[in-house]
C-alpha cells in the first residue's frame, strides 16, 4: 500500500502539572491502520427487526448499534442514523433506535 496509507503507532508521554496527578508521569499510545475512504451505501432498516437489521448493517460493512427500551425479537427498528441510502466510510457505526410498539 502506498503512503500514507498503512500501519501506524502514535505514542508520547509527559508530566501533570498540578491536580491529583500533578507530579506524575502520563504515557499514551494509539495504534491503528490509515486506509484509503471507501465508500459504502448505508442500507434502509427502519420497520427490520433488530435481528435483521443487524444482519444486512453486517453485510454491508459497517457496525450496528442499537439504543432503546428492553427490546426481544420482535422489537423493529423506528429510527437509523445514518440514513439509508447515505454514503459513509466502510466500518462507519449505524445507530438504530429499537421499539416494541406495534408497527404503524
């Protein structure tokens, strides 16, 4: 792969000032890959069950998150972001608001 693109650390460290710390030494390390954007098409999953949801996010690429109530196997998807349809990164996490309401 081409730079910039590739495996990649990122690492420091340094002394607090003052506070709790103050006086101590804080290190840091993040490692991680840079790659080139590609471009995924995020799928429709309002009126899914979660279940299904879940699976066609998967697929597509990217990270389902799911936010609500206590939801079972019946609960249906109500609200998604981002939007189906949208373009977004590959691995781009798509929060989905859950109900157990009957559906409209």
């Amino acid at each position: 792969m081409p730079e910039p693109f590739g495996n990649v650390t990122l690492f420091d460290s340094g002394e607090f000032i003052g506070g709790f710390l103050g006086g101590n030494t804080g290190n840091l390390k993040v490692q991680g890959r840079i790659r080139p954007w590609m471009p995924v098409t995020v799928p429709y999953c309002i009126t899914l069950f979660w279940t299904e949801a879940r699976d066609e996010v998967i697929a597509a690429d990217l990270l389902p998150e799911f936010y609500g109530a206590n939801f079972g196997p019946t609960s249906w998807v109500a609200h998604q972001s981002p939007a189906g349809g949208a373009i977004v990164q590959l691995g781009t996490t798509v929060s989905m608001g859950v109900s157990d309401a009957e559906q409209p």
